[in-house]
C-alpha cells in the first residue's frame, strides 16, 4: 500500500525510473524462477532432480526439458551452449537404455515399443534442433565471436543427431523427408566451406567430425534399411559407424576408384556413379568398393544353414547404388493377383494343371511401375519383412508371373505402400539336385526358382535355392522339362525368408532322356 501512495505521489520521471526498474526485476525473477538453464549451475542442479527410480521416468524428464530449452528461443551465448552441453551428456547414456529396452521389446508390448520410439525420435529431434540454432546463431547472432571458435563441435552435432532423426524414421518405414536431406547437406557444404569438416570432435568419449557423421548418413541412405526389423537397422548402423576408414566425400573424381556420388543441390542422398565421371561444384564422390569388400567377408566363413546374411545385403544394396525412388515411374492403377511367401510362389510356378494345390493368391492394387519394380497400395498392413518374396500375375490363368522382393513399406495419407525391387520378369519353377558323387551333400531332389535375365538387363541370371541345397562351388544338377543342366554355385546374392539367391555359370547341358 506504501509503495502505491509513494507511485500516486511520483514525476513522470521518477514513474518511468519505477517502470524501469519493475520491469528489470521482472526480467530478473523470470529468469530465476522461470528457466531452469539460464546458468551452468542451474542446469547442473535441474540435472541432479531428474527421477532416480526410472530410466523411462528420467528420460521423459530430460525430454520436457529439452522441448522447454528449445521454446525459450533464447539468443545463444557460450554459457548456454556449456547448458546444452550438460544436457546432452546426461541425456545421452539415458537414451542408449531407452534404445537397448525399444529394441529388446520388439517381439513384444507393442505399445511400450511404440512409446519407447517415440521418446527416442523425440529425444534426437530435439537435440538435432537445438544444436542447428546454436549453429545458425553462432554465425549470424550477437554472440557470433565467442562462439564461432566452437563451429566444428556444433556442426558435427547438428549432422549427427539430424542423421539419428533419419535413421528414426526407418524404424517406422519412413522415408527421410528431402528437407531433411537439404539439412544435411546444407550443414556439411558450410563445414567445408570453412575448413572444419574434418576436424576431430569428441562426442560421447567418441571421436568424429563432420565428414565421418554425414558419410555414415550417406551409407544408410544407400541400404535404405525401410522394412528392416529394428535389430537390424540398429546393427546396420553399429557396423558403418565401426569401420574406421570409411570412405569420406571428395571433391574431384577419380575413375576406378570412386563408386557412388551425391549431388548436394538435390534434395537425396546419393546413387551410384556410372561411366560419368564429370567434376561438379555441387558433387561429391565416395570410393565405396573397400567397404562393399569389407561387408562381404563379415560373413564368408559363416556356415549357409546360419542367419547371417545382413552384411551381405548391405553390400547388395550399396553395389546397386541403394533404392532409388526417383526413376521413371509410370502411374499404373488396377488389381494384380499376388503370392506371397516361397510356398506359395511355388505352387503359382507350377502349371495350371499341375496335381498339387492352387496357390494361395490375395488381390493387390498396382500404384505405379518402373523399369526395376512396382509399388502397391494395400487396404491393410501386413507383415511384410524387408526382402521377403512375392510372385505377380495379371492373370493366374495365363501362368505369367513376375518375382519381386520387398524393399519398403510405409505409411502415408491412411494407405499402407509397398515398394519392390524385381527380381525376374520370367521366373521358373525348377527341380535340383546335388551330383551323387557330392560329399556330405544331401541326395534329396528339391525345387528351387530360376531367375533368368533378359539381354536388355543389366543383371546376370541367378537361382533361388533353399539352404539345404547351397554350397560354394558346388556343382549342381537342374532340370528344366527334358534339359539337365549342370551349375557351378557362386556367392549369396541374398538371402529371402530362408531361401538364398545365388549366383550361377552353367558348365553343362544335356537332354534328359540322354542323361538319365
């Protein structure tokens, strides 16, 4: 009441004083009491008030808190980036259990699995905008000169978590959205620009730089790992990130040593490099081949009865330059008759008026073609493993089929999409058997799918065989009507539900009634 009798008596010079100095203490009290980050010590004492009792409880703490740091659009300064830096490595260690307890519960509690993504998706979003703000205002706000010296640690941050963002949403069979893509090439042109991209950071007591993280994005990318379990997109990534030479984007190409180029004016990630080997200020070259080799021998000693094929799958994808979706499409709509699954595939490749069942046939929508598969759009979703085999026909009746396999599937305006890669336009329902004087072989015939190519692709024929019947360099007896020809195994192209593709030379052929 003083105070109000004191303000009632005061000059207008003396109110605008009083003003002034509410609004200070205003000011000063919100600071205080409103943001829990305005000093290295606030953090550090909000940091110590996380709950103890749950991970889950103090990871989705730290993420409101996080979501509060990033809606304070404070202008950025060197105490608030040593904030956000506490933050991150408490937030870090939080969030590799959360991941470690999404990735275990994938086989079960479907709902906690969904709400553990989501709190890894957030955690990473978050972090990846913080840090792109703290980039943008080191080179444009008030506190540019103080924290430009720090431009490498921020940069390197601002790719690494983008690049978690994107790998996020492959979990979800999503696409990455191309301004994600603009983002990252954006970022990693600056770094380059400014001589820092290579400049040695130490992130999580691990040492990295600008080039290393957006390479690592780049590879993912290639695999294009949509429809992968999330053990595999994990594992995936696991295993870029440990190859220690991997392979950094050069300026200038070099024929027979680069493999795969991006084009950091487009909205994508890269493709692989033909016969055009032109330099371009935009363009930047990888020399992938060292890395193709590499995850190739991860599993040659690997047993052919054993699961591991996923390093092999991951140097398919990269040696056919990843998933393109950007080719030629052409809109085609209407129902094709589809059969899923090697059994029924089989029974589909068997003449119509063949003894045994009918397949069991399900009626998909074709939503577009190109010269390498088709997308669908399904009524419902359905478990669809990446790779994973499915025979089209127009018509059942006619015996015609295609071979394709699944590389993607996601969700998108209330329609569940199937993108597939294909595999042979003609495929062939064949009987195989190894040669009788084959040791520890078994003797038993089996049927087995021949994916021949024709002479305007630019792929060589393979077989696809169950495991039983793979060996490498294993001669093997085909019949095809009255023709026996004998093969010679080469490597796993790929493997399908248990089925391994397989390269092939053919060393013989005969007619069967001779041979017999």
């Amino acid at each position: 009441m003083v105070l109000v009798m004191d303000y009632l008596n005061l000059d207008d010079m003396a109110m605008s004083e009083l003003f002034e100095m509410l609004n200070t203490l205003t000011r000063r009290r919100k600071v205080e009491a409103g943001s829990p980050f305005a000093t290295v010590k606030a953090t550090e004492k909000w940091l110590k008030n996380l709950p103890a009792d749950s991970d889950y409880d103090a990871h989705h703490a730290l993420v409101e808190g996080l979501e509060r740091f990033n809606a304070e659009n404070e202008a950025a300064t060197l105490n608030r980036m040593k904030a956000l830096l506490k933050l991150e490595a408490i937030g870090l260690p939080l969030q590799l259990r959360v991941v470690q307890q999404y990735v275990r519960n994938q086989a079960t509690f479907r709902l906690a699995r969904q709400a553990l993504w989501r709190e890894s998706w957030v955690f990473w979003s978050l972090l990846a905008e913080a840090w792109l703000v703290m980039l943008k205002q080191a080179y444009r706000g008030q506190a540019s000169v103080e924290l430009k010296p720090f431009a490498a640690e921020i940069a390197t941050r601002a790719l690494r978590y983008a690049g978690l963002v994107m790998r996020w949403d492959y979990h979800q069979a999503r696409n990455p959205a191309t301004s994600a893509w603009r983002r990252m090439h954006k970022i990693y042109r600056l770094a380059e620009r400014d001589g820092f991209a290579t400049q040695d950071v130490l992130i999580n007591k691990r040492s990295t730089h600008c080039a290393r993280e957006y390479a690592q994005v780049v590879m993912m990318g290639l695999i294009h790992p949509l429809g992968y379990r999330a053990q595999e997109i994990e594992s995936i990534a696991q295993i870029i990130e440990g190859y220690e030479p991997l392979p950094l984007p050069a300026l200038v190409p070099q024929r027979d040593v680069h493999t795969h180029v991006v084009d950091l004016s487009m909205p994508e990630g890269a493709c692989i490099l033909g016969g055009d080997y032109v330099q371009g200020r935009r363009l930047r070259y990888f020399a992938l081949r060292p890395l193709i080799d590499y995850l190739k021998s991860l599993d040659q000693n690997a047993s052919a009865e054993s699961e591991n094929g996923l390093t092999r799958q991951m140097a398919s994808l990269i040696e056919r330059g990843g998933i393109s979706r950007n080719r030629p499409r052409t809109h085609r709509f209407g129902r094709v008759w589809v059969a899923a699954g090697i059994d029924s595939i089989l029974a589909a490749l068997a003449k119509p008026d063949a003894d045994k069942g009918r397949p069991i046939l399900e009626p998909w929508m074709l939503r577009d073609e190109s010269t390498e598969g088709m997308g669908f759009a399904l009524p419902e979703a359905q478990a669809l493993p990446h790779g994973s085999l499915v025979a089209v026909s127009w018509d059942p009746m006619e015996n015609v089929w295609q071979l394709l396999a699944i590389r993607w599937i996601r969700e998108e305006d209330g329609q569940h999409l199937v993108g597939t890669q294909r595999l042979s336009r003609h495929p062939k329902r064949v009987e195989i058997q190894f040669e009788a004087e084959m040791p520890d072989a078994t003797q038993e015939k089996a049927w087995a799918v021949f994916l021949p190519m024709t002479h305007t692709e630019k792929a060589s024929s393979n077989l696809l065989v169950p495991r039983t019947h793979y060996k490498l360099g294993a001669t093997l007896l085909l019949r095809d009507g009255d023709v026996l020809y004998r093969l010679r195994l080469g490597e796993v192209q790929e493997s399908h539900e248990g089925w391994l593709r397989v390269a092939m030379d053919v060393v013989g052929r005969e007619q069967f009634a001779v041979a017999a």
